[in-house]
C-alpha cells in the first residue's frame, strides 16, 4: 500500500490536467458536496454528540462493554465443538447437513461410528513426564530425562506384575497377552541349557527373586533375540516392555487397549481422562506402593486432537493477553500519554469482549480457525482508538479537552470511518461464501471493525472529553526526562545551584547577588 499510494497519486494528478471542462466541473462539485458532508459529520454533529451525551456514551459502553467479557469469558463462553465432524461448509448447504444431521438417519451410519479406534492408554515408569525441546523449533524433541526407576528392586517387579495381571479383569480394559513380568518370570524358571549358569532354574516360589539377581539377569532377558523366548509366552503378543540406556537406566512402558473409544468431542475425551486420572491414582497413590512407583505417569494414545482442544482454550486467552500487552506498550509509545494509554486499552477491551459475545450469540465454537481469529482481534481494534489518541496529544488547539477533542476528529475522523468502511466492505464481500471458515471470516472483520469503530468514536472520545488529560498531564516527553535526570546529577553533586532554580516547566527566576564593595585601606595601614 505504501508502494503503490505515491505512484497512483502521481497518475491521478497527471491524468486530470487532459479531463474535459464540463467533467472537472462535476468533480469539483463532487468534492465540495462530500467535503461539506464530511465537515458537518465529524466536525458539527458528532463533536456536539460527545459534547452534550458523554454522560450516557460513558456508562453505556462500559456497561455493554463489562457484560459482554462476562459472557466472552465466563458463562456460556465460547464451548468447544460438540460433534465428531469437522464442520467444512455453511451448516445450510445440502452437503454438510448431509454429513452433520441425514447421514445419522442411515444404518450404516452406526457401523462407521463403530469403527473408530479405541483408546489406548500408556503407563509409563522410569522416565520424567517433561519437555526440553525447543518450543520454537517442531523438529526439536529433545533428549529422554530419566527418573531413577530400579527395576530390579523386589518390590517394584512385585507391583508390576501384581497390577498388569490384576488389569486384565478390568470391565474397561481389553488388556490381552502376556506382562513382561511373566515372561521374566517364566525364562527364569526354566531348565538351564547348556553352559548356561545363571538365571535359571528357579521356581516361581522365589519370584520377586533378590535385587542382585535381578541385576543381573533383567538386562540379559531384556536383550534376548525374539526367537529365543519360550513357546509359551510369545514376545509379539506381550503387553509391556523394558528398556535400558546405555547408562543403567530403567523404563518400564505397560500398554493397555481400553473399551474407550477415541472421539473428537472434546467432552467425552475430557471424561475419558478424568476416569483414567482416578485408574491411575489409585493404582499409584496406595500406600502399599513402592516410591519408585509413585513416579510414573500416563498418557492416551492417538488423543492427539483432544491435546490441540485443550491447549487452544488456554492458548487463545494467553494469546489475546499478550496482544493486549504488546497493544498497550505501542499506544504508550506514540501517544506518550499514561491516562491516554489507559483509556485506550480500555477501549481495545471493551471492543474484543463486544465482538466475542456476539460471536457466542451465534453460535461460535472455539477451534483452529476460531483461536486463530481471536488473536487478530486486537490488531484490528487498535488502529481506531490510536489515532484518535495521537489525534488528541498533537492538537493544536487550546488545552481545553472539548478542543482537543473537536480538533481530534477534524484531523481523523473521515479518515478513521474510512478506514472502518472499507474493511467492512472488504469482509462483508465474503459473508455469502458456503466455505465455512471464509464465512467466518467475513463475519468477525464486520462485527470487529463495527465495535471498535463505534466504541472508539464515542466511548474513547467521550472519556477523552470529560476525563481526558492536560497539556503536559501525565505525558511522558524526552524535556521531561532530561529535566528529572539533571535534577538527579546536581542533586548527586550536592545540590542545585544558586543562580538558576528552576520554578516551573517554562519559567526561570534568576538570583541576583550583590556586587561585594571594595574601600580603600588608609596608606598609614601599611
């Protein structure tokens, strides 16, 4: 826009010299008109609004405003999808009420819901449930973090084997196959064949066996060739297994196929793992439990969509914070001003709780697109309130704040609306579109731009007009700094000086000491 707005201006001016007489005459008929529409919009009717209505502007934005985050973030607030389709096209078109609502009416229907994967939760011991990858880098996934996890204590390859054979019975648990636990325990009780010595021939009897046998026979179990494994316990249907890093490190993984079924409600998978939390809980926090357990974890296998729902909902309010942050800071920047800087967050907020409420209202679920959305709410509320804000701390006119304020919309009112109208144009162009995530896009730059430009003009400017600061009210000026970081040195020195005081911003009053009087000494003195 910036590249092309100089060169277009070039051409336009070149081009009108060669217009014929009667069309200049039209268009600087034109111009007059819109000129006259324009200085009596913004600087008659809407300035005498603020002036004679900012007693009800005020508290109605901001009662809207406060109502509106209540729904936004408190009840009912933006819920997340509550069905297992992903929504493609406008819920009016044949082809996704088909999918969303028809299809469900056909008996095959239920044999294609019959088909999705059940879950399948992992246990995990002897690693740390932590991440130290790098979080800007998705190709970094970091290195394993080890526990400390001593398989070959007795008690622990006691709890193992008790809980993996005791989960078999579960009425959740489709748990098949066989523990590693038994298969240790099924080679060590075998007849040793020949040259061999240890881990053999014992009886089950002797099972959680000593921590010294197990040291040493866990790691030459463990690195065993398939084939070598006994007939009846086959090492493809077993359940769980065990590693060992090269440093001694223990990891003991137990997978358990479950009679859950994977889902993308975000509901069910959230009820899913609340069960699970409990399972595990109880499993891990009995006080029989060796503490070496107590240190494991679990995870839901494929629940990587349910993941994604979960940190998009506290994702997009951090999301949205840290760009109110960030808007905060540049207002605080260009306009320099404390109280203007708060007005027009104030502003920003009120604007983004606005637009979110009514996007609840119509019946928005908080997804991919819709998180993505929410973060550019700020970016497009900000740019109304902040040149209004600038408008006001350049004014030229008296420090009164009704001038500054008429001033404020003399110098960027049409400009604002302007902007407002053809970004609303720009999204209302694709309000018709049958893809989904185009329709909502064209909805929220409407319904964003409406708010913000409405909360800007008359709330921003109505607090600008009865509340706004001063000349040199809480504005932050580099004469202002200097002057407190000289007063800082000289008092460091020792002091102001005498011969200057400073009394205020622009008025020195200078000291003036009398001249000391010499006399002449008596030439008898000397």
């Amino acid at each position: 826009m910036v590249t092309w707005i100089l060169p277009v201006i070039v051409v336009v001016h070149k081009s009108t010299k060669h217009v014929p007489a009667r069309l200049a005459t039209m268009l600087q008929s034109l111009e007059a008109f819109l000129t006259t529409i324009r200085d009596l919009v913004f600087v008659k009717i809407i300035p005498n609004l603020i002036k004679r209505l900012w007693w009800f502007f005020i508290p109605v934005f901001a009662l809207v405003g406060v109502g509106c985050g209540f729904v936004a973030i408190g009840y009912p607030g933006l819920g997340l999808p509550a069905t297992q389709e992903l929504q493609l096209l406008r819920s009016a078109n044949l082809l996704e009420r088909f999918d969303m609502e028809i299809s469900k009416k056909f008996k095959y229907s239920d044999n294609l819901r019959g088909q999705m994967q059940d879950l399948t939760v992992i246990m995990s011991w002897g690693l740390l449930a932590s991440d130290n990858g790098n979080y800007l880098d998705p190709f970094s996934i970091g290195d394993l973090e080890y526990s400390g996890f001593r398989l070959e204590k007795p008690e622990n390859l006691k709890w193992l084997h008790g809980t993996c054979t005791s989960l078999k019975s579960k009425p959740w648990s489709n748990l098949e196959g066989y523990c590693w636990t038994e298969l240790y325990i099924e080679t060590m009780t075998n007849q040793c064949l020949e040259q061999q010595i240890e881990c053999c021939n014992y009886s089950e009897s002797d099972f959680p066996f000593t921590a010294d046998i197990n040291q040493v026979c866990i790691p030459l179990i463990v690195n065993l060739p398939r084939t070598n494994y006994t007939e009846g316990c086959n090492s493809f249907l077993l359940n769980s297994h065990v590693y060992i890093s090269e440093l001694g490190n223990y990891v003991f993984i137990l997978e358990i196929p479950t009679k859950k079924s994977l889902s993308f409600v975000f509901g069910e998978m959230e009820d899913n793992e609340i069960f699970f939390d409990e399972i595990f809980s109880g499993l891990v926090d009995s006080q029989s439990t060796p503490d070496d357990i107590k240190s494991g974890w679990y995870v839901m296998k494929w629940s990587h969509f349910y993941d994604l729902q979960k940190s998009i909902v506290s994702g997009t309010l951090s999301s949205v914070g840290v760009s109110l942050s960030v808007a905060a800071l540049v207002i605080l920047v260009t306009s320099r001003n404390i109280i203007l800087s708060f007005y027009a967050l104030l502003t920003i907020t009120f604007a983004i709780f606005t637009t979110v409420a009514c996007l609840v209202g119509l019946g928005w679920n908080l997804n991919i697109l819709e998180s993505i959305i929410l973060s550019l709410a700020v970016g497009f509320s900000i740019d109304f309130t902040i040149h209004y804000g600038v408008a006001y701390t350049l004014s030229n006119a008296a420090s009164c704040r009704g001038g500054r304020t008429c001033d404020a919309f003399r110098r960027v009112g049409f400009a604002v609306w302007m902007a407002s109208l053809t970004t609303v144009l720009g999204g209302a162009s694709v309000l018709g579109s049958e893809v989904q995530s185009y329709h909502q896009t064209g909805v929220f730059m409407v319904l964003v731009i409406l708010f913000s430009w409405f909360n800007a003009t008359f709330f921003f400017q109505s607090l600008c007009y009865k509340f706004g600061p001063s000349v040199g009210c809480c504005g932050l000026n580099m004469e202002c700094l200097k002057r407190i970081n000289a007063r800082r040195h000289t008092d460091g020195v020792g002091g102001t000086s005498l011969d200057e005081v400073p009394i205020s911003n622009s008025h020195h009053v200078r000291i003036v000491l009398p001249e000391p009087q010499v006399t002449s000494l008596p030439s008898n003195s000397i």
